[in-house]
C-alpha cells in the first residue's frame, strides 16, 4: 500500500493509495458518495460506490460528518474535469476522529463569525489558497535575493527609538526603560548593509495606527533589502526585478490554488519588468486631469488617489520624487530640486495600492544631523544610525514590501485580513 499526500498522487495512477485527509464536504445519492477531501497538500474528490465497497462502507461513508478526519484508500484516476486533474475511487475508509457539529457550513456566513472562527476558517478552499500563495511569495522571496547574492539578516523587533519617527507604535517596558515594537528593521538593515553590503530582513512590523481600512492591519510582514553602493535608479531595477519574478514564480507554482480563487491570471501574466514611472508632480496633473481638484502640490495621496493613478497603466508604478515634507528624515534630496526626496512609492495595479516605499537614504553626516532636528528627534538615541555616516559612508538605497498587500493584489482578495493566518485589526486580537 501506497501512503501519500494529496498533492503526489499523480505518482500512482492507476495505483491504491492510503491519504490521511479531512472531509471538507460531502454529498451522496442512493447507490453513490461524493466526498471532497482536503489533506493540507491539496483538494481532491473521493467517489464511493456502493456496489463496489459492499453495505457496511458505503453506510459508514454516508454518515461521515463535515471536517472528520479520516484514512481514505483508493484508487488513482485521471480526471481533466478535476482542478488537480486526478480524483480517487474510494475502497475503504478509516474513520480517526468524528467532528460533531462544525459551525462553518457549506452557506453564507457574515466577516465577524468567520473572523471568530479564523482558526477554522483558515481550512475552506480560498483561505488555503491565499496561504499557499502567501508561501510561494515567501519562497521566491528568498530565493530571488539569495541568487543575487543578498544576505538575510534579522534586524530586533523590540526597539529604544521609532524608525520613522512617528508615534504610532506600541511601547513596552524594557525592565528600567522604554522600548517600542519595531515598525521597520530598516535602519539597523542599513548598519548591515554597511558590514555585508546587501543585505534583506523578512520579519514582523507592528503600526499602532487607527485605521480600519482594507489595506491595514496592526501586525504586518515586511521584506526590507538595504544595498550599499546603490543609488536612486538601481533600487528601482532591484524592485521591479523582484516584483516581477515573486508574480512569475505564484503563476508557475500556484495555478491551482489561483484557479480556486477565481484570479484573472491574463493581469499578472504582464507584470514583468520594466515598470511604468510617473514623478509626484506629473501626478498631480493627471488626478487634476481626472478631476481630483481637491489635491494640491505638498499633499499625500490616499487610496482614491493612487487607485486613480494606477488605473492609468497595466502594470505596478512607480509615484517618484514627492515633496521632502511628506517623506522621513533619512531620504536623500534630489540634487537638482532640493524640495523633493529621492524616493519612489510602487502602486500596485486593480486599486490595491501601495505595496513597496523605497528611496535612496541620506549618506551624509551633516545632512542627516540637520534633517534629524528638523524632526525634533533624540540625536542620542539615534548616535548609532548617524555614526553611519561618519566611518565610511557611501551611496545606499533600500526598500520595504509589505507582504499581505501583495498577496491580496495577487491572489485579487479585497481585504487583506483574509492573507495573513491571524489578523490583528483595529478590534481584533482573537483568536
């Protein structure tokens, strides 16, 4: 007997195979059962004939119960009609444990009960999809920067100064003094990007902003490369570059789990570099063109803004040098006009937004220590990000993605609480 997943039997056509599964749904006639089997690995539909397995397992098959858990043996079909291209003629099956009323039926449910339920949730066909796109996002991830020879480095998620200098962050006691949870690793990337010249952190980030849109969340995953000896042109090249080969890499590896989905494929199939740019002051122009007249030179664009941006292309776009009063401290001035930064915002096409911020950062001392007084920021507790540039400074760049709201414009889900296994939102923190 053949042990397996889901996802091998292709392996074993024609073969009888032994699958540990869940039984995500099920329907049956007089003389025959439908079971939809689901293992982790995959989906795939169990048939079971009456006539062929006797009396006592077709009975047993029948009064399985949604989500029991099971051994199911059977026998490897071809099936084109079939998502996996393969479906099982059950001949036996192995009750382990029966689960007595599941409360995510096979009906509509409101957000909040199946928020409640997240635990469950996460086991329904479109969950398990956006995990395993998140995953393969995650794989390319480290494998696009290890073939261009970044190294990973952990920055500390527990923090003695805000990387942006911002407020909204989440502050604890560090015994006798205080400490935050980091909104970014990206000053302590660029003290390794110093040491080992590029370098990319992939960790948690934490944003104690109010906000209850469908593009936040409190507790995100970011991936933030730093290079040394790179300027403003060559940080877009790497973003576009890796955007482009994580998309690639989903549709190759997550054809099945898109289909499930419902994705437009056609969409991501020309995200492929280069990307289109447009500068903050071109911006401007077009929204006023689209009849935005409320936004003016020196605001920041929200979501109608950037959706009504990036409708304009196919593809991501790059939002270029906006206004320095807009941007943090540590981002480079144009040379040519100082009252714009370095700094481009990636907009991800379909109204889902931002998805990258990046720039060329500040490589000199003095700069830096003005612009940080500008800020009203504690030099003292930033004497180590500025002694950067007093040992060696050189040009850098960097940047950061965030990883759910590029799943959710992949996988096309609206809200992005839906690409992360456990939200934290605004009123959430359960389960």
């Amino acid at each position: 007997m053949n042990k397996t997943t889901i996802s091998k039997v292709g392996h074993f056509v024609g073969q009888e195979v032994k699958i540990g599964a869940w039984l995500a749904n099920k329907r049956s006639s007089g003389k025959i059962a439908f079971f939809q089997l689901r293992d982790g690995t995959g989906f795939i539909q169990g048939v079971v004939v009456k006539a062929e397995v006797g009396e006592e397992i077709f009975l047993k098959a029948k009064n399985i119960t949604q989500e029991s858990s099971l051994y199911v043996t059977g026998v490897v079909r071809e099936d084109e009609r079939a998502p996996s291209g393969y479906e099982l003629t059950v001949t036996n099956v192995e009750v382990i444990h029966e689960a007595i009323d599941y409360p995510i039926t096979p009906k509509e449910h409101g957000t909040e009960f199946l928020m409640d339920h997240r635990h469950l949730w996460l086991r329904s066909k479109k969950q398990h999809a956006n995990m395993k796109v998140r995953n393969e996002i995650i794989r390319a991830t480290y494998e696009f920067f290890n073939k261009e020879g970044f190294v990973k480095v952990d920055p500390p998620i527990l923090t003695g100064s805000a990387p942006e200098g911002t407020t909204e962050l989440f502050a604890t006691k560090y015994f006798d003094e205080d400490a935050y949870l980091s909104q970014s690793g990206q000053l302590y990337m660029e003290a390794t990007a110093m040491a080992l010249g590029k370098v990319f952190s992939f960790g948690p980030t934490f944003r104690a902003e109010k906000s209850k849109t469908r593009r936040h969340l409190i507790e995100f995953w970011m991936i933030e490369p730093e290079m040394a000896f790179y300027e403003f042109e060559d940080n877009l090249k790497v973003q576009e570059e890796y955007v482009s080969y994580v998309v690639q890499s989903v549709l190759k590896n997550c054809s099945i789990e898109l289909k499930a989905l419902g994705r437009n494929t056609s969409k991501l199939e020309n995200i492929v570099a280069p990307f289109p740019r447009i500068s903050y002051d071109d911006a401007i122009k077009l929204l006023h063109e689209k009849g935005f007249d409320d936004i003016e030179w020196g605001d920041d664009f929200g979501a109608p803004h950037e959706t009504a941006i990036a409708e304009t292309y196919d593809k991501p776009v790059f939002i270029t040098h906006y206004p320095t009063s807009l941007k943090p401290f540590y981002m480079q001035p144009d040379p040519i006009n100082d009252k714009v930064v370095l700094c481009a915002d990636m907009i991800a096409p379909e109204g889902y937004g931002e998805i990258i911020g990046g720039s060329e950062r500040i490589h000199d001392y003095e700069l830096l220590a003005k612009r940080m007084k500008e800020h009203d920021l504690d030099l003292d507790a930033y004497k180590w990000y500025a002694e950067l540039r007093k040992y060696g400074s050189v040009p850098h760049s960097g940047f950061g993605l965030g990883l759910e709201r590029t799943v959710a414009w992949i996988c096309g889900v609206e809200h992005v609480r839906e690409t992360i296994p456990f939200p934290r939102l605004l009123n959430r923190l359960y389960p």
